[in-house]
C-alpha cells in the first residue's frame, strides 16, 4: 500500500476514535425507538436519572430547552441522564439503572401495559425519586385512552378540567419554605405566559402542597379558576421521593431563575442528594 494511503488511513481512524471518546463524555443518552444515540457520563455519575419526554404536539421547544439546561447540569453536577419519548423500553429491569424519573411533559396516557405498571412499583416501593412537569397531570380520557386511575390518585385525585388557552403571567406563593425544593427561591416569584391548568378539586387534601398560584394576579385577568390552586406538591402516601411542578409549558421558563432554581433542588432531592 502507498505511503500516502497509509497516512489517510491513519488520519481516518484517528478523527474517528476521537469521535468516540468525545461522545463518550458528553453527559447524555438518548434512546428513540430503541437505538442508542449518544452515551455520556459513564464514570461513576452521582446519580443516573431517565427522562421521558415529549416529543411532538405544543411542548416541543420546552423540551428541547429542557434538555440543554439538563445536558449542562448534569455535567456540572456530575450525574447521568438518559432520554427516551416513549415508554416501550420501561419495565422493571429497566428502571433498576435509574435513581431518578423526570416525565417532562410526558402525558399519563397511553403508556404500554407493562411500563405502566413498572412506574407504578417503581413508585410505590420507592425504588426512586419521581418529578413531573405540567403536561403529566392531563389527566382524563384523551386520544381514545381511559384515564389512569391510579396516576390521578397519586396526584391528589384530580382530572383536568380546562387550562387558559391564551396564557397569563401569574405570581406563585411558595407555602413551605422549609422544604428543601423551596431552598433559596424567593416567594412569590413570577410565572410568565402559561396556561395555567384547572382540575375538579384541589389536590390539598391528599397532598403536601408546597406552592400555589395567586389566581388574582393573572396578568391578563381570566375566569378559569379553582380558588385553591396549588401549582408544586408532593404526595407522601407513596415511598418514592415525589414532586409536580405544574409550570412547563414554554422554553421561555428556562430563563426564569426561580424556575432553575426549583427544578434544580427538585432534581437532586427527589433523588436523594
């Protein structure tokens, strides 16, 4: 072989092993359809966490913020995320690897059989922490699936009911300062332009509210209100380290720094740390 294909063929594999070591500590996974995209964070993570996201439909950009905002936290803090939009691969072998879930904006339907019923152990043996983000208390019958029964109890026994289609800025009360989710967050602090879901009732009664939304501030002023509406809970009937955050529908919420500030102490207490 010529000297000078020699050295092409060096130089190819050499740009490609450097391809490899550099996916390899990027900080992510990212699972679509059961093929692995990228792997990152593999040197003993502080922690693994799984991330079931949306992937069409109106929260699109939110996720996608989300994940960069998760992508740079997780190497900042020196734990592991992998991502998957849908829930074919979960059962509980799966969710064995993973200290922590974030459904971010992921619905509570049409999740396959078996998965539904893995998330359902993994929270009520503890097995790991839970986060939920807004789109994961849709909660009723939608797209020809019944409601998850078992879901909206874990939420306080709640179903949606409507939500503010043209969006209002809204200030959240935080009620318990003392909680470690709350750590640092200024109360109130402002919401911008959500939708600001309804349900039947209050999940108060069934649930450790940790922040509601004051329905008077809505900016602009709108009639779909529930009186009491908490907005960030956590229901400590089950074993599993669980938090909703209701707000997240937009990527602009990726700015606000009481949001980060929120999801951030979310994350590593729902996890244990």
């Amino acid at each position: 072989m010529p000297v000078k294909t020699n050295r092409l063929l060096f130089r190819v594999v050499t740009v490609w092993l450097l391809m490899i070591f550099a996916n390899d500590a990027s900080g992510a996974r990212d699972i679509c359809g059961g093929g692995v995209i990228s792997d990152t964070n593999r040197s003993k993570p502080a922690f693994a966490a799984l991330v079931l996201y949306e992937g069409g439909g109106h929260h699109v950009a939110f996720s996608k913020a989300a994940r960069v905002w998760l992508d740079s936290l997780a190497a900042k803090k020196h734990f592991a995320v992998t991502y998957i939009n849908n829930t074919e691969v979960i059962n509980d072998d799966y969710l064995k690897q993973f200290r922590l879930f974030i459904q971010l904006d992921y619905p509570p339907y049409g999740w396959k059989p078996a998965a539904a019923a893995a998330f359902e152990r993994y929270i009520q043996e503890g097995r790991g922490g839970w986060i939920g983000l807004h789109h994961a208390t849709l909660l009723g019958e939608f797209d020809g699936f019944p409601m998850w029964d078992w879901f909206s109890a874990f939420m306080g026994g709640i179903r949606f009911t409507n939500y503010i289609p043209e969006f209002a800025n809204g200030k959240v009360i935080v009620e318990d300062k003392k909680h470690p989710v709350m750590k640092g967050i200024t109360s109130p602090f402002i919401i911008n332009k959500e939708e600001w879901y309804t349900y039947n009732k209050s999940p108060r009664p069934q649930v450790h509210v940790l922040a509601s939304v004051d329905e008077s501030s809505y900016v602009p002023a709108s009639d779909r209100k529930m009186g009491d509406h908490p907005v960030v809970w956590t229901n400590e009937h089950y074993k599993a380290r669980n938090i909703y955050i209701f707000m997240g529908h937009g990527p602009g919420l990726l700015d606000n720094p009481a949001y980060l500030q929120l999801f951030e102490n979310a994350i590593f207490w729902a996890a244990g740390k």
